[in-house]
C-alpha cells in the first residue's frame, strides 16, 4: 500500500459560491472519476476532505457561528450549518461511490471536540480502520463544539492537518480553481516557505463569496505551520482536467508548494 495521501476539494471548486446552496455536479463528477482512475492505478491509500462552499458558509455567516455561542440565535445557527455541510457531503459521496469508490461520510460535529476553533480530542479509530479496509474516509468543513467559545467552524484544512498528524500523512493536496497562489499581476507563486511568506503575504487574497474559514491567507499560514512537521502541501488547479489525477500519482510542480 502507497502512502496515505491528504487531498482537499475546495468548497469553490465543487460548489458556486456566489449562489446559495449551489453544487457543481458535472465537476463533482469528473473529479470522483479522475480519483478513481488513481487509486486504480497506484493502489492510493487516500483521505479526501471538502469545503463547504456556498452550501454551510450562509448559515455560518448570518448566524456568526465562527465567533461561538453569542446569542440565542447561535443555538440554531450549529444545526443549520450541521445540517448545510452534511448535505453538501452527501452529494460528494455519492458521486464518489457512482465512480466506483468505496467512500464513507466522516462528521467532525459528532465526533471532535475543539478549542478555540482548533481541533483538540479526536477518536480516530474508526478512521483508521476504514483506511485498513481500503475504503476512503471523506470528512469535510464542519461546525463543531469548542471548549471555549461554545462552538466554532472547523476549516477543511484544521481537518486534514489535524489527521495527518494524527495518521502518519506527510502529503497534502489542495484542488481549487486557481493555479496556485498568485501574485497580484496573476504569475504563480510556486513555492512557498517560512522565510519568504512574509513576502508573498500582501498578494494573497480571500476566497469569492461568502468565507468563515478565512480564505487563501488562512490555508497557507496552517499548510506552513504543518510544514514544520514535515507535512508537505500543494495548491492545484482542480478545474483543469486531469490535474487531481496527475498530483495524486506523484507529479508535482502543478501549483504552489508549501514545504
């Protein structure tokens, strides 16, 4: 068995944010098939996380859920954006089992506990017993209960950074739509460190729509403080055709590398 693999869809990739509750079904579709083409190929061990997209980022953001249990309407706010993300996932994982991927839903809300939107107590035995049994975990952007402000919003990325460490992952890739990170006249950025992020760190910018997990400067910052573990990442373009196939396999240089 290869080694175990991180790779995020990001919620901008698989859904429009810029429309409410909004999938992309045919990109969904195309992606579960470049998956599986892999895992055919190479025999994956792999994890698949996705963001939430325009799907639990409305809830979240009428209701301030990234800010805790504030008022009362924070209470409802927890089951709408729950209840927002696992729909989302529900339409990721059926498009991975209608690729032929043994795919399983993983709910960070039902089983994480965090801190100050970090993620503190995970059980992950069931996880890693699904990757023993060769099906593919699918957790996802999530609310979850946190220790100090009542709850919080879980980023893909605390997600997928949290496990690797937890699992032995030292490869995470990041599919959105753009090349990598760019600078502010559109060239790519392709790699970055701790030692030159604070340069680049002006020509990063939010994500289109509606984001409570902080954008692009909130996935590199957390990618370099993995990187210190020795969790390499990549930001790809996931809307090319065969890119996610091509990273999974092994090639890199496709984007921005964060080491």
């Amino acid at each position: 068995m290869s080694e175990l693999i991180m790779l995020k869809l990001g919620g901008s990739l698989i859904t429009d944010k810029t429309k409410p509750y909004t999938a992309r079904p045919e990109t969904i579709k195309r992606i579960a098939k470049e998956i599986k083409e892999a895992i055919d190929e190479k025999h994956q061990k792999l994890l698949i996380g996705h963001g939430g997209g325009s799907f639990p980022h409305q809830s979240a953001t009428k209701y301030d859920t990234h800010k805790g249990i504030i008022n009362a309407g924070s209470i409802k706010g927890i089951a709408l954006v729950q209840n927002d993300a696992a729909r989302l996932n529900r339409i990721v994982v059926d498009a991975l089992i209608g690729a032929g991927i043994n795919a399983v839903s993983i709910q960070p809300s039902s089983s994480a506990i965090s801190e100050n939107s970090r993620i503190k107590t995970w059980d992950t035995k069931p996880i890693e017993r699904y990757l023993e049994l060769g099906i593919v975990p699918v957790p996802y952007g999530d609310v979850d209960l946190d220790e100090k402000q009542g709850c919080c919003i879980l980023s893909t990325e605390e997600i997928l950074t949290f496990l690797a460490q937890k699992l032995g992952s030292k490869k995470i890739i990041l599919a959105g739509k753009t090349e990598g990170v760019l600078t502010g006249d559109g060239k790519l950025i392709p790699k970055i460190t701790e030692k030159n992020f604070n340069e680049i760190k002006a020509h990063l910018k939010g994500s289109d729509g509606a984001d409570a997990t902080g954008g692009m400067i909130h996935k590199v910052e957390r990618m370099l403080e993995f990187a210190k573990h020795g969790i390499t990442s990549e930001i790809i373009n996931g809307t090319k055709d065969g890119y996610i196939k091509r990273a999974l396999l092994g090639e890199t240089s496709l984007g921005t590398k964060i080491k």
